[in-house]
C-alpha cells in the first residue's frame, strides 16, 4: 500500500510503501481494541483508595451503653459501620488494579489500531519531525497548514529535541518515540502522524509477526 509522504511546509515529498501485514487488516477486531485499552487504562490506575474498617478507627473500647433497660439496640463498640464516624464495612483497600495480557494480543491489538486509522484515511507520514529552532508559534502555523488540530506524532527511536519543545505547548498535540507507540494514543487521537523513521521501526518490530493476522 502506498501513502504520500509530505513535508512540515506541507509539501510533497514522494510516497512511501506501508506493510500490509501492518496496516493492511481488513477486518478490523473492535474485540481486541477493547482488551487492550481495558488493560492499559486499569495499568495505570494508582490505586491508593483507602477507607477505614472498625480496626482502624479511634475510639475507646468501653461499652456504649448498658445492655438493658435502654429500650433500643443492645451495642457494645461505638466504631462499628451503622454508627456515624464508625468504620466502613468492606470498604476499598489499596491495591493493583493491572491484569494480565499475552504479548501476541497486545501486538495484534497495535497492528489492528494502526489498520483502523489507515482504513479510515487518518494516518498522514512525513519525511521527518525536525525543526532547526523550538518556536512553538512557527510549528503551529506548519500544523494548520498539515490540518493537525488533534494528533499523535510518532518519530523514531529518538525525538529531535527542537520539535519536542516546540510541540509540547501546543494543545491536542502529543508526541512519541516508535517504541512508546500504543492502542490508547492511537485511538484516540484525531490523526496519527507517522515519519518515515516511524514506519521503519514499525516494520522492524513486527517484522517476525507478518504472517499471522
């Protein structure tokens, strides 16, 4: 499949060949997608929720009240759920909130993301993400005229550090390393922008996996 390659002017500069076993898949698996930005999202969850049970609240031990006579409950720990400022019963505790995923489903899930934005004509690739000077306001200009109001731009391995400074400001725009590409950014990013470091990398890395759909 080929896909025009253009520049940060927004002009041309060729095309290039995108791997088919990559961002070719036809039937898109919305089942997978679903998986994987379940996983990725209950990953990153901090999971410091803590509410207090009887044990841990502080108050004294002795006896409410007298067991009869009173007309009402016979109690004997103030600290108890039903009572206000009492322990919550079965109230959260601090934990993870990761599951597990098998490798093979997280690099399909990737690929079956990269084939949705592909099939939906929101994929654009440019030659490289260099600037020769961190000016956010010359980089946003460059991106109205690319049309990136919302968008996800992957270089290679490293980030030229003039554009990382430059982009950083500008709202909607985030930008990654080939290796930190993922199922969550990709979906939801309005665009994906791919260099042609990006592609290379992407092709390297499931390189191995080009038969399997």
């Amino acid at each position: 499949m080929k896909i025009d390659v253009k520049t940060l002017d927004a002009t041309s500069s060729g095309s290039l060949d995108l791997p088919d076993h990559i961002f070719g898949i036809q039937d898109v698996r919305s089942d997978l997608l679903h998986r994987m930005v379940r996983y990725q999202l209950a990953k990153r969850r901090a999971g410091t929720h803590h509410s207090q049970d009887r044990k841990e609240i502080n108050t004294t031990g002795k006896k409410m009240y007298k067991q009869k006579g009173t007309g009402g409950a016979r109690h004997g720990d103030k600290g108890v759920p039903q009572f206000r400022g009492g322990g919550k019963a079965h109230g959260p505790k601090p934990r993870s909130h990761a599951h597990d995923l098998p490798k093979k489903v997280r690099a399909l899930a990737l690929r079956h993301a990269l084939s949705a934005k592909f099939k939906a004509s929101e994929i654009i690739v440019i030659d490289q993400a260099v600037v020769h000077e961190p000016k956010t306001a010359k980089l946003r200009q460059q991106f109205t005229k690319l049309g990136f109001d919302s968008a996800l731009i992957i270089g290679g391995t490293e980030i030229d550090r003039n554009f990382t400074l430059a982009a950083r400001n500008i709202p909607h725009i985030d930008v990654l390393p080939a290796q930190g590409i993922n199922v969550y950014d990709v979906l939801r990013c309005r665009k994906l922008v791919l260099t042609k470091d990006a592609v290379a990398a992407l092709a390297t890395r499931f390189f191995a996996e080009g038969e399997a759909k």
